[in-house]
C-alpha cells in the first residue's frame, strides 16, 4: 500500500510540473487594436531582447507576460479614465464629487495592488532574480542605475550606509514607476524619491549646491555635457 502511495504522488508530481510547462503564457491581445497590440510586442521583445535567453519558448513566455502588464496597467487606467467622465458628466459638484472622485483613485490603487506582485511571480516561473531585476529596468528606462551612478559620481564621499540608503529609495521608487500609466509619470515617481534623497543628503551634511557645481566641472574636464 506505502508504495503505490509513493507512486502515486510520484505520477501527481510529475504530471505538475508537465501541466505547469507544457501551457504556454498566451497573449492577452483578443479585442484590442491590433496597431497597439503590435507596440506593445516590440516594446516587450526589446526588454526581453537584452536578457539574452537561450530558451525561445521561456522568451517567448516572458515577452508575453510583460505585455501582459502593459495591456492590464492600460485597462486599469481606461476604467479609471471612464469612471472619472461619468462622475463629471453627471453634474454633481462639491465634496459629492470629490468623494466619487477619491474612490475612483482609491479602487485604481488598489487595483494595481492587488496585481503588481503577481508580474514578478509570473516571471519567476521563467527568469532569476537578476533577470526580473533587468526586466523592471528596461519598463522604467533604466533610471535606478542612471541616477545612483550619476549621485555617486556627483559625490565620492559617500559613506556605504549612504549609499545602501540612496540605492534601497531608488529600487522602492522603481516598484511604482512600473505601475505609472506613462513616461511623465514614471519620471515623476523617481522625482518624489530623489528629492527624498537630496532631503536626506542634506541631513547628512552635504552642500548639494556646491557638490553639483564641482561635479559640473569635473564632467567638463572630461568633456561630457550635462
């Protein structure tokens, strides 16, 4: 009886981890705009592009899975879009409308809650933590990097906390700039944090006015324009 139970789990085992590979991620892409869907693919494939996977199918999985997000983020700020014209079509005004409007942003955000940790599980399936950490790069134009080695070349004498701290700012802001509905407003996610980190460099005792105007000089020394 013990062994048929073990062969049993065994074969459960096994056709698991069949099921869970022989599916491939599909492409959300049924009634949308075939120009738009067609966006979205290649900005995917440029992401997955510079990941440089060996495995076509997982590629093609993770190519599917990031415009995926796209194609959700797009919904969520359509129904957002659509709910905020009906409450001021309808006439109403006052704190009436601004309660309305309030629930709209609150149910967008907890819609985009509920779904941000899902994207990154979703890769998980196909990629390691160094390729998902590439994968958030390349949908917020790769700011974390160009800003933390851009404030370590603007000051040197970063002590290490420091820089732990700028970089930890920089990933957290990253987390929402994933989620923006555009590049304004991605940019402005990482604003809110990097006026965080200039408020806290400042505490540490910087002079932020006269560590840019020495970086200023040193990039002209090189010859590399701001």
């Amino acid at each position: 009886m013990r062994n048929n139970k073990m062969k049993f789990l065994h074969l459960a085992v096994l056709f698991f981890l069949f099921a869970s590979t022989a599916f491939a991620t599909e492409l959300d892409s049924l009634n949308r705009d075939s120009k738009y869907v067609e966006s979205i693919k290649g900005r995917s494939q440029k992401i997955v592009d510079k990941l440089k996977l060996k495995d076509k199918s997982a590629a093609l999985d993770v190519r599917n899975i990031i415009a995926n997000r796209y194609f959700l983020l797009n919904d969520i700020y359509a129904k957002r879009d659509a709910a905020v014209k009906k409450v001021k079509d309808s006439g109403v005004a006052g704190s009436q409308k601004n309660d309305a409007l309030s629930a709209i942003d609150h149910e967008k955000d907890a819609t985009l809650y509920r779904s941000h940790f899902a994207f990154s599980s979703d890769l998980s399936m196909f990629l390691n933590e160094i390729q998902i950490e590439a994968v958030k790069d390349g949908m917020t134009f790769g700011v974390v990097k160009v800003t933390y080695d851009a404030t370590l070349d603007m000051i040197p004498s970063l002590k290490k906390d420091e820089k732990k701290q700028i970089l930890a700012w920089l990933t957290e802001a990253r987390e929402f700039a994933m989620d923006a509905e555009n590049s304004n407003k991605k940019h402005e996610a990482f604003g809110k944090y990097k006026g965080r980190i200039n408020n806290y460099l400042s505490k540490r005792g910087y002079d932020l006015v006269k560590e840019r105007a020495g970086w200023a000089e040193r990039l002209k020394a090189r010859g590399i324009k701001q």
